[in-house]
C-alpha cells in the first residue's frame, strides 16, 4: 500500500529540471524500517535505474538530481510497485 508524501522545498539547483523525491519504507505495523536498500527503475526509454540509496531511521530514502516520471520502485531488490514522481513530493511503501 503506497500513500502520497508532500516534502518541503529544499535548495537543489532545478535550473535542468533536476527534482528531488523520497520513498518511505514502513513494516506492517506502520513502522519505518531503517538501513532499507531503495532503489528507482524509471519506465521511459533511455532513463534506467538510480544507484541505490539506504533508508535512515525514519525510514526515508531520498533521490535528489533526477528528472520527474513514472518509476518502479525497488526495496532490498524486491519490486514493490510503479509510481509517478514529481519534484519534493513522494510515496510511503509497506514491505513484510
């Protein structure tokens, strides 16, 4: 189950489009679920995937300097659903 996250603006530099979202890992309890391995495979030709980025104690992990789009997401190498992301805005996905 994935709910929208709304994220306030940060600094990054947008001048190339360049966004920043998050993805938020919780345990079936609700409970965010740290030191996670998230990673994002985009859905349009010639975009791939990002490196992977570990979740911290809040159990975000954040992907700054991408472009907005449609994304699989992928927690500890398990695919968890696809989703659109735009600029400081993000999902929360239960995993276990």
């Amino acid at each position: 189950m994935a709910d929208a996250l709304d994220f306030p603006e940060n600094d990054a530099d947008d001048d190339e489009g360049d966004s920043t979202f998050s993805v938020r890992v919780l345990d079936r309890d609700g409970r965010p679920v740290a030191n996670c391995s998230v990673a994002l495979g985009f859905t349009a030709p010639l975009r791939g995937v990002t490196d992977d980025e570990l979740t911290g104690a809040d159990g975000i992990a954040t992907f700054l300097g991408y472009r907005d789009g449609e994304a699989k997401v992928f927690v500890s190498g398990q695919d968890v659903g696809t989703y659109h992301f735009v600029h400081c805005t993000g999902v929360s996905v239960t995993i276990g």
